[in-house]
C-alpha cells in the first residue's frame, strides 16, 4: 500500500508499460482536474504519464489498469479492441437469482443526458448487444452473492442487467434497490490477458473487504 497525499493507493503489479492498481470506492477512475483522482494520483506516485484504458464507475472499486506510454496504450487498447482482456467481477444482488449459472444477453440503450441504460427490445440506431456470463455463488435470506465475466463493456451493463430481472445490485438505488445500507455492491475482482509486449500470460486479481457490508454478509475472503 502507497499512501500519497490523503490517498492509499494498493499497487497489484507494474512494469516499464502498464500498471495495476486497486481503485477505491468513490474514486474517480478517468482523467480530471481533481487531484483526487486516480489518474492523477498515479502521475504523482510514478512522475511520468498516465494513460487511461478501461474505466470503473466512481462508486465501484477495485482492478483497474492503466499504460504508462504512448506505445503501450496503443497496444493494450488494441487487445481490449478485440475482447482480449477478460474482466470478472463480483456483485451481491437484492432476492434471489432463479437460475444460478447463466447467460445475459439484452439491447441497451444509453440515455446521456440521465446517465442512465435501459434494456430495449428492438434493435436500432444507438442501441448494443450487452452479453454476460454470472455464477451464484452464494445466497444468504435476501442477498445474492455473485460472479461475473463481461463478454462485452457497456455502459452501466451489470447493473441495468441485473436489474432487468429483478435483482438490482445491493445499494443501486439508481436502478431500483431499496436497501441503502450500502454503496453499489460491485467490484472488479480480475483482469486476464496476454501481455501484448512481453507475451506473458498475466491474472491480477483484488477482492473486497469482507468486513464491510453487505459482502460481510458472505464467506470469509480466503475462501471467494
């Protein structure tokens, strides 16, 4: 752990190209004239550029991964291009999913002006294919412990997925959960790929603090 200014900043792996670090709930993961902002952290703590790849919603936390060069940007956001970098998160939902392993395939639909997605029915001008693949792997009276690979990287994808078919993410008020003893229960456990530069085949991973609710609710963090 590196604590720079007010922040702590856990560094999961880094080389001369790239690297990957565990973002905090409540930070911001893109470019912005906040110095709280991961980005910006990260300049601070390396003293070189920072190049943003993939981005993480402000209240989600964990693996993210950012280029420190120009040529390694254009590299790792070719191999995210392609679907090349498998991601997989953890959620906890409200209820009870019915089938425990499965596919999501929906439409969505980008609202800018409300930041907001909504699953449609039709295909049209504006409208992506959002696929998932989930996992539950636990349950406790009223939760859902769950986890998921992303096939595709959508706006808001797992939360307006799951939400679809009612079990919004714990603490998702935004896309329907009434239970506010929570920020959104999302965190992005693993990222998988081949490095595009030295060729090795690389898992990072990070988990939640399974002290903190509702992921407390759940198994002890050696055994997720």
């Amino acid at each position: 752990m590196i604590v720079c200014g007010d922040n702590m900043v856990k560094i999961l792996f880094e080389d001369e190209h790239i690297i990957i670090c565990e973002k905090q709930v409540g930070m911001l993961s893109e470019d912005s004239a906040s110095d709280e902002s991961l980005p910006n952290i990260l300049k601070k703590l390396t003293g070189g550029e920072i190049y943003t790849l993939h981005r993480l919603d402000k209240p989600v936390g964990g693996v993210i991964m950012y280029a420190k060069t120009k040529i390694s940007a254009a590299a790792f956001s070719a191999i995210i291009a392609e679907n090349k970098l498998e991601k997989t998160y953890l959620a906890v939902t409200d209820g009870h999913i019915e089938k425990k392993t499965g596919e999501m395939r929906d439409l969505l639909f980008k609202d800018s002006r409300k930041n907001k997605t909504f699953v449609v029915k039709r295909m049209r001008k504006g409208i992506k294919e959002a696929v998932l693949n989930y996992e539950v792997l636990q349950e406790s009276d009223a939760l859902s412990f769950v986890k998921i690979k992303l096939v595709t990287g959508r706006s808001h994808q797992i939360r307006v997925q799951f939400a679809s078919r009612k079990t919004p993410l714990t603490g998702d008020g935004k896309y329907g959960s009434r239970n506010n003893r929570c920020s959104i229960a999302l965190w992005s456990h693993s990222l998988s790929f081949t490095h595009p530069l030295t060729s090795e085949s690389m898992t990072v991973s990070s988990l939640p603090d399974i002290n903190i609710y509702p992921w407390s609710e759940f198994r002890k963090e050696s055994e997720m």
